[in-house]
C-alpha cells in the first residue's frame, strides 16, 4: 500500500515538475526594465511591472457576472488593441482588500463604468479561483477567498474595457491588468507595393536644447513655441532625465519673466485609440507642469497642463520621423 501511494505521488510532482519545466508558468520573473505602467491604471506604491505584453488586435472575452456552478454564464466580448501588464508588490504586507478597494476607488472617481466586480466568494465557485484559473486572467493564482478579486471597468467614453485580477504568486501580491483599447480591424492590403518611406527616410535629428531667448522669441512672435527636448518614455508620461536641461532653460525665462504665464500642452502622434493619446497627452502636460512647480519652484498659478493627443500634428503621421515629430511639448502664452 505504502510503496503504491509513493508510487502515485512521484507520478504526480514528477509530471507537475515536468510541466512547470515546459511552460514556466511559476517561474520567477523580475522587474522589466523600462516598462511603465498603463496610463489608466496607476502603479501601486513600491510596485514595479513583472510582464509588459502588447498586441496590435485580438478578441477578447472577459467574465462580467460570478460564475454559477461550473459554468460562467455572462461576458463582455471586446476587440481592438490588447495591452497585457503585471503589477507585482513584494510580501504580502498590503492586504488584497486594500489594493482591490483602492482600485475600485481609483476608477469610481475617475468617472469608469464598474461593469462588475468582486472579492473571493463573490465571484462563485472555489472562492473566485476557478473564475480567474480557467481564463488568461492570471497564471498559477492562490487558492486562498482572500488574495483572489476581480475589476471590470470601461471608461467614461466607452473606448477602454480595463479587467484587473488581484491574487497572490510566489508569495507576492500581483496585479495583472489587461486593457483593450476597442476599435474595428484594418485589414492588410496584400496586394499594395512595400512602403520604403520610413526605411529611406532620414532619421529624425536628435533634438537640440533651445536658449531661454529662442523660447521668449516664439512666444512674442506667435504666442506658441515647442520645447525640442523634452522627452518621455515609451508609452507613458515619465520625463526622462535628458529632459533636465531643456526644463531648466522653461524654469529660468520663466524666473527671468514674472508677468510670463504659460499653458503647458502635450501632443501625441495619431497611433493607438483618441481618448487613449488624448489621456496620455495630458498626463504627459501636467508631468511638465509638475517638474516646473517641483524643481524650479514656478507658482501653481502661472502654469496649466492640458493636452491635445493627435488633434494638432505638424506634419504627416504616416512615416516613424512624423511621428516623432508630433510627439511634442508645446508652451502657450496665457493672457490675462
């Protein structure tokens, strides 16, 4: 009997170790470098991004009711651009609830359409694992009703479908966001001729730091001038420390001008959904607005962040130097 029981559990951690050698699935994954988070769904305090996976178009089926038994009876079917992140917080210190209540928080106030939401059993059968464990929603989850909770929400506008699924992994609190910014499919034209513009086009000029004088002289000249060289990460409103010198060069003419009042604008280039570009534009504005008043000390009163996301390009969106091109800070003068 003994050596029949050892036998049946070697077959089985013997077949668990082999899968968990071919999928990885409990394999530890560590911050990845230069990702940010989504800009609707902030990233908790002392968190960092352990999966950063984007795709073009997918369709996509996430659970809107508890499942009833065995089955799950309703869902939200969306389609468009699929960005899959993990939010990972070390330990377990913070509490699921209070992440998952935070979040909730978080999209109520920023005017989101709960579609549904739950915490452990409110998500039926197996204290919410089976809901999250057969589904993309999260990989190798705890089993434990109060480290599993669920979040579907869509923004005021109806163009962002976001699901977060809170559970615990390794002994981490993770968070894995999935957000579809929903838009029809453009199909390929199979037969079209290769386009070669961006490969034989010149690379974009490293952007140069303008002199306070050449900023005073756009803006007396035509109320507006863009600032080259302030830079932000991919996807997301993080100026990046290159940036430093050319927000210096605003925070002194704006020293040197105390009358100077400036509207702060953030432009985007025509890639991924509207009120997705419009909302990083201005996350992008307010970050400048908030370096300006943080490191150079500029009153809250003489700046004002807002964003223009694609609605102003300079020039065409169809090639990569356009494009880069219409990724651009812009000051406005403001006249009383």
């Amino acid at each position: 009997m003994r050596k029949t029981l050892f036998l049946i559990f070697a077959l089985f951690f013997g077949a668990a170790a082999t899968l968990v050698a071919l999928t990885g699935s409990v394999q530890a994954r560590g911050p990845i470098e230069g990702a940010s988070a989504h800009p609707l769904v902030p990233l908790p305090p002392g968190g960092y991004i352990t999966r950063d996976e984007f795709t073009d178009f997918a369709e996509l089926t996430f659970p809107s009711a508890p499942r009833e038994g065995r089955e799950q009876t309703e869902f939200l079917e969306v389609e468009g651009a699929h960005t899959r992140k993990e939010y990972t917080i070390e330990g377990t210190d913070v509490a699921t609830l209070r992440l998952y209540r935070s979040y909730l928080d978080y999209f109520e106030n920023e005017g989101f359409d709960i579609v549904f939401n739950g915490f452990g059993d409110e998500l039926g059968s197996r204290s919410g694992f089976t809901f999250i464990h057969t589904t993309f929603l999260a990989a190798t989850p705890s089993t434990r009703a109060d480290t599993v909770a669920y979040i579907l929400a869509r923004d005021a506008s109806a163009d962002t479908v976001i699901a977060l699924t809170f559970y615990d992994r390794q002994n981490d609190r993770r968070i894995m966001v999935n957000a579809v910014d929903i838009a029809p499919m453009d199909t390929i034209d199979l037969f079209a001729s290769p386009d070669t513009s961006d490969s034989e086009a010149e690379p974009a000029p490293a952007p140069v730091v303008q002199q306070a004088d050449e900023l005073e002289e756009g803006l007396l000249a035509d109320g507006r001038v863009v600032v080259d060289a302030i830079l932000f990460a991919f996807d997301s409103d993080e100026i990046l420390p290159e940036s430093a010198e050319a927000l210096a060069v605003v925070g002194g003419l704006m020293r040197d001008r105390p009358e100077l009042k400036l509207l702060v604008v953030g432009h985007t280039d025509g890639v991924g959904s509207f009120d997705y570009n419009l909302r990083l534009s201005l996350d992008r504005a307010t970050a400048v607005v908030n370096w300006l008043r943080r490191e150079h000390g500029i009153a809250r009163e003489r700046l004002r962040p807002a964003g223009a996301g694609p609605m102003s390009p300079i020039t065409t969106n169809r090639t990569e130097q356009g494009r880069t091109l219409n990724r651009r800070v812009e000051l406005v003068e403001m006249i009383d």
